[in-house]
C-alpha cells in the first residue's frame, strides 16, 4: 500500500492510487476503518491502549438497567480503554476512552455491551462480543465518504495498512480496492 502514489481523490469518496502496474482506486472509508479495527484489536489484545481522560465526562443516556449492568463490568471496559462512571441512575458518564474513538462510536459501543449484559446475565462471554462492538466502533470513528481528505493524510492511510495484513477488506468484509 504505502508504495503507491496518491494522485487523487475521486467523488470525496475514493482515493486515486498508482502502483507501478496500474491504477487503483481505495475507498477511504473501508481502509480507515480497517485500520482503526486492527489498532482497537491489537491494543485490547495488548491491554495497551492510547487514552484520552475527558475534561468533563461525555454523558450517554440509557436505562437504568443499562446503566447497573456497565457498572458491573467497569473493569472489563476498562480493558478496552473506557472508564465509566454513574452520572445518575439512567446516565452513565465516560470519563475516559481509546483516542480515536468518536464519540458517537462509544455510545454505540455501551449501548451494545450493555444489551449483551442484559440477554446474557454476566461477562463471561464478554470478550466474544467486542469484536463486533469494536468493528462497530471503528466504523462508526472511521473517515467518512464525503470526506475531504489532503494528499498527506492519504498518504498516511496507506502507510497505516501496510502495518496489517488483511487490510484488503474493511471488517464486515467490503473491500478496499477496486
């Protein structure tokens, strides 16, 4: 990936590459998003995740049920980078998160969790389900179509995907190229 040249982007959608054979289009969000889901992945795997502590905490409006069920599982969220805490009995506050993670991808992301914990009872499946919250949650963070992007930050998802090695498809199998 990162040997190609970046010529373009196409529709705010799609990066114009050349290799040394051809021409390649890269679809900016699936690559974005794959790279995203490979450093959640890799940091959770490591428990070695790039945080970032809120000033104030980002409030996420759920049940109460909801809210006791996160509670109950803080230290497995911690694991993923996410410190919570009650704000009140149907609001939870996020007092920290991975870096670059979006906002509205965390609230997906406990929204998720927390209908897990409620069809499931407990965490001992826990971990089976954050690939899919995490997949969700790269999607939901990653660069969107539409997206102006400059030639060095094209340049750089490039270099990104080099670092993985199924960066050909986005983590729900759509691919990056064409």
């Amino acid at each position: 990936w990162s040997l190609m040249s970046v010529r373009g982007q196409v529709h705010l959608t799609y990066m114009v590459c050349e290799s040394a054979e051809s021409l390649i289009l890269v679809d900016q969000h699936a690559a974005h998003e794959r790279v995203l889901f490979e450093k959640l992945m890799r940091d959770y795997r490591n428990q070695n995740f790039e945080v970032q502590t809120f000033l104030f905490p980002l409030s996420v409006d759920m049940t109460a049920d909801q809210v006791e069920a996160l509670l109950a599982c803080s230290s497995e969220l911690q694991k993923m980078g996410i410190e919570i805490e009650s704000l009140g009995p149907t609001s939870l506050g996020v007092k920290a998160a991975p870096v670059y993670l979006k906002e509205s991808a965390l609230d997906l992301g406990l929204r998720q969790t927390a209908e897990h914990l409620q069809s499931q009872g407990n965490v001992i499946h826990l971990e089976k389900v954050w690939t899919d919250v995490l997949s969700r949650m790269a999607c939901h963070s990653a660069v969107r179509a539409g997206q102006a992007l400059s030639r060095e930050e094209m340049q750089s998802l490039l270099v990104q995907m080099d670092e993985f090695p199924l960066s050909s498809f986005c983590p729900h199998g759509r691919p990056v190229s064409q």
